[in-house]
C-alpha cells in the first residue's frame, strides 16, 4: 500500500514544501499590513513632516489628526487588499499542498509576485545602502539614526525579509508547477495502466 | 499499547503458554505495572526511584530536559517503551552524529536487544518475565518512535491517513488531530488527540509516539504516515497484524523462558497455540474500540477457566512496605524492582557502548571510575555479592 520511489518522494517533498510556504506567504501579508498600520501609528510626526511639506498633498485646513486617519484609512483599505492576496495565494499553496482541489490562478499570482518582491528587494537595498553614512562611526557604533529618522529608508531587517519573501515564493512557484507535472504523470499512468 | 494488551492479552498468553493461573496473573500483573511503576509510587512505598519505568504526565511536565534530564527520560523510556531496534543502524544518508545517535534509538521489532531483554528475564521468575512481556509487546506498538524527546524524529505533520473499513471496501481518511487531552478520541470520525507541536527539538511533547495521539496503541488501527526521520518515506502502521504479531510472539517468548535449555530467537511467532482462538483474537483486534479489556477477560475465562481480576495497582504494596529492608527484595514488588534496575542497565549500557550518551552512563562504567546510580549499587551489586 505505500509507494515509496523516488518520485512519489520527491512529489511529498513538494507538497510539504508548498504548505509550508503556503503559511509563510499568509504570515508576510499580515507582516506587511501591520508594518504600513504601525508606521503611520509610531512615526505620526514623520508623516505629517511629509505631508505638510508636500504642495499637492498639504491642506491648511485639515488638522493633522483628521490627516492622519483618513491617511490610516486609506493605508488600512489597501493593506486589507495586500493582505488578502497574500492569504488567497497561501491557503491556494496549502490546499494544493494538501492534495485538495484548488484554483490554479495562485501560479501566475505568484509569479507576479515574485517579479513585484524582486524590484522591491532591490529598490530597498540600494536605497538602504546609499542612505548609510559608512564612515568609522557607522561601522563601529552601528549607528543608525538616519534610517530612524526617514520614513523611506528601509531598515537591514525589512532588505532581508523582502529577499526572504522573493525566495519563498520562488519555492512556492516551482512546488507549484512540480505538483501539477507529477499529478499529470501519475493520473497518465493510471490510465495507461487500466488501458493496459 | 493499553491495559487491554499489557495485562488481559498478556495473561491469555501466559496461561496458553502453559503457565499455572497464579503465575499468568503474577505475569500480567507485573507487564501492566511497568507502565504505572513512576518515581512519585516508589517514593511513597520508600523503594528505589531509579527502578521507575515510566513517568506520570505531571512528573513530565516538570521533568527537567537539560543533559541529565533527558538522559534519564531517556533511560525510562527506552528501556521498557521504546526499546531500540538497531544501535548500529546507518544514518538516512548525510546526516551528524547527534542525528544518527537519535536514529538509532527508533524503536523497532525483533532487535539484539529483544534478545537481550528476554534472555535477562531467564529464570528470574514471572516479574521478570511480566517486565520482558511488556517490552516486547510495546517494540510492535510503538514501531517507528524513538524514546528520546526528538522533534526530528518522533514528529509527524498533516500527512496522517487512517484506513477504515466501509461495508466490504477500504476507505482512507484523513486523521484529524486535536490537542485538548480531555476530550474522547473520536474512531468513528478519524478525530484523535495528539500532543501539541513545539518547534523546539527537545521539548517533551517530542517525546516517543505523543505527536501520533494514540494510535499507535488502538489494536484496531491501520494507518500511513510521514515519520520525521523519514525523508518523505511513508510508513504503513498495521495494528491488528502487529498485535497478532506481538501476542504470538509473546506466546513463543514465554515458553522460551519455562525451558530451562531454552534460548529466545527473533522471528518466532507461535501461531500454532492460537489456533482454537485465532479467529476470536482477531475480531478482538479489528474491532473498532478504544479498549478491548472486556473481549479479552472473556477469552481468559475461555482459555484458563477463571476469570482475571480487575488490575489492581497497589496488589502488592502492602506486602512490600510491611518487609524489612533485608526480605523487600523477596517480595513481587521487590523482585519487580530488581528485574526493572537490571532491564534500565543493561539497555542503558547497550547504547552507552553504541557510543550514544543519549541514555548516560550505566552501570557497568561504574568500575572506570565515573558516578552512576546509588540506588542500582545498593540494590542490585552489593546485594547481589552479598548473596
């Protein structure tokens, strides 16, 4: 009753793979929205900095608490929106994973996804490296009062995670595909069997 | 496996092994006790806590799992739960040595230290032989499982499929685990209880089959599973044919140590004695049920012609207490005691030569000059070189 070849193997593999990435994925929408939330919520003072410096965006009239939650309002409604696809893609992963009948609309969605993470990868890790001051102070301090200060410098930790994310959905993306080639094969060779 | 096993069907053996009754109980009694004989009971009754056999769900809870700690969990464990089937076994490809050393700790049937533990229970009476029944019996339930707390090898995941019967067709479904201990596991509906998931490797929720609930101890359950330590492998776990498996054995195991020329073997199964009741033990086994103690009190009744009494743990705690401290060691739970200290030792021993400290140091390295336990010294090698 067990098939234990190399193949079906392989095939578990995927599977077990694309589960856990499945979860991974969903964790990284939440991680998303409640860091865009948090930022508006922590760094208030930054934000309208940025606001009221900007000629389009700065209304004399408003006060900062009204800008700060029609701003929280519309970051809420499209973070909801992130995150939402985020969990779609990764409940998609796990029931595919699991061996439940799923949409296959999740595979292009990852790879949208995975050309959107790489741009923003690379975007953050320029941005970070040319805002670092690498003089003696920064290298023996660890001084990073410049990203602090700037809502837009990305910080080490959100480079690392965003490289993480590109690799897991780069996982998740070839599981994917693995999973339905080996489901193919096997459904091919069932047929031939019974024919046979 | 449960008292249904350890204690009715090990009674049934004996008696069919040719035992008298008095020792068939002595020898149920004694397989059943290994799995209630915890640190807290010997406590109270002033024996020595290094002869536990198993630990209580709260002395778990609290159990220290530093180095020491472990090693003596693992100590218990292995010794009279999961008795390791193969402390040479290569490694699963690459793999370090902390890795392999777990590995070859997964407990597994007919093993050398089968062997070892039957051949030690030669001619030590029926508490010797009851200790033996019951590992032997659990190297079949708890195939697979090592007695280390281990989360990468004793972990399983969503990949569980029981395999029930439908009218006249099999039917896979996909065991559901819920981790609320008071709650009933549920055959009928594949919803069993399992220990929660803890990502730390050595947490005690890692410990022997607790991730697989109890399956592994329902007689009636047929089921596959992805093992941790076994690189996607599956593994197919077919409980009424292992029971059968493990209750023949027995049979064999038994009539081995009433031969005084007698040497145990791997790899005999004495289905022949079970013929007139074959097809009763294996309804016994296939039915869907968590405990099948009633089914096998009445095969017992069958078989010897009286009727087993209910498990009773403190049977003989009296007898022991009342002793004096030179005549306890002649008493059941004195004689209990001593076979269980030998059995710790010598598996301890075996996987401290594997070259494994997973377990400790045993006894026997006492001589090298390293400290060991005091009590196994009182006990069993004074005593013994007294004698």
């Amino acid at each position: 009753m067990v098939d234990n070849t190399r193949e079906q193997i392989r095939y578990r593999k995927s599977c077990s793979t694309l589960v856990r990435v499945g979860y991974g994925t969903i964790m990284i929408g939440w991680w998303r929205a409640a860091r865009y939330i948090g930022l508006i919520l922590l760094k208030k003072s930054l934000v309208l900095q940025q606001i009221r410096g900007n000629d389009v965006l700065s209304y004399p009239g408003i006060s900062d608490t009204r800008i700060i939650l029609i701003l929280l309002a519309l970051v809420t409604a499209l973070m909801s929106f992130v995150a939402l696809m985020h969990l779609f893609i990764g409940l998609s992963a796990i029931r595919e994973g699991m061996g439940k009948k799923t949409i296959g609309l999740y595979i292009p969605l990852t790879l949208l996804m995975i050309i959107i993470s790489f741009a923003r990868a690379l975007n953050k890790l320029s941005v970070f490296l040319s805002s670092l001051d690498l003089n003696d102070d920064v290298l023996l301090n660890l001084n990073v009062d410049i990203i602090n200060n700037s809502l837009v410098t990305p910080t080490f930790a959100s480079v690392i995670i965003e490289l993480t994310f590109m690799i897991m959905l780069t996982e998740q993306f070839f599981a994917a595909v693995r999973i339905r080639w080996y489901r193919r094969q096997m459904k091919k060779n069932q047929t031939e069997s019974q024919s046979g | 496996m449960q008292i249904d096993f350890h204690y009715y069907a090990t009674y049934c053996a004996a008696v069919i092994a040719g035992y008298s009754c008095r020792d068939s109980e002595k020898i149920a009694w004694c397989a059943q006790f290994v799995d209630r004989c915890t640190k807290t009971f010997l406590d109270r009754i002033g024996g020595p806590v290094s002869a536990a056999t198993t630990q209580l769900q709260l002395e778990m809870m609290e159990a220290d799992t530093s180095l020491l700690g472990l090693q003596e969990i693992t100590r218990i464990w292995a010794s009279f739960h999961f008795l390791p089937g193969d402390l040479y076994a290569q490694g699963p490809g690459k793999c370090s040595r902390r890795f392999l050393h777990k590995y070859r700790l997964i407990c597994n049937t007919d093993s050398e230290l089968l062997v070892d533990t039957v051949e030690l229970a030669r001619a030590k009476g029926p508490e010797a032989a009851g200790i033996a029944m019951h590992v032997l019996a659990d190297t079949w339930a708890h195939r697979y499982f090592a007695g280390t707390p281990s989360l990468v090898i004793n972990n399983t995941g969503y990949y569980f499929y029981e395999i029930m019967r439908e009218g006249d067709r099999e039917v896979e479904k996909a065991v559901k685990f819920n981790h609320n201990p008071v709650t009933k596991d549920r055959p009928d509906r594949a919803v069993y209880t399992n220990t929660m998931y803890q990502g730390t490797e050595r947490s005690m929720m890692n410990l022997g089959h607790g991730r697989a609930g109890h399956l592994p101890d329902y007689s009636y359950a047929r089921y596959r599973y992805m093992p941790s330590w076994g690189g996607y492998m599956e593994i197919m776990k077919d409980n009424p044919l292992d029971y059968m498996h493990a209750f023949c054995q027995m049979i064999y195991a038994l009539k081995s140590l009433r031969d005084p020329d007698g040497r145990f073997e791997t790899g005999h199964y004495d289905r022949e004695a079970i013929r007139p009741w074959e097809e009763t033990i294996r309804q016994i086994f296939e039915v869907r049920r968590l405990l099948d103690s009633e089914d096998w009190k009445k095969l017992g009744v069958e078989i010897s012609g009286r009727a087993l009494e209910d498990f009773d743990e403190e049977k003989y705690e009296k007898e022991y207490v009342e002793a004096d401290q030179d005549s306890r060691d002649d008493t059941v739970l004195g004689r209990f005691i001593m076979a269980a200290l030998a059995q710790k030792s010598m598996v301890t021993s075996r996987i401290f030569s594997s070259g494994s400290l997973l377990a400790g140091y045993p006894a026997d390295y006492r001589f090298n000059g390293l400290k060991d336990i005091r009590d196994f010294f009182k006990n069993l090698i004074d005593k013994g070189s007294k004698k």
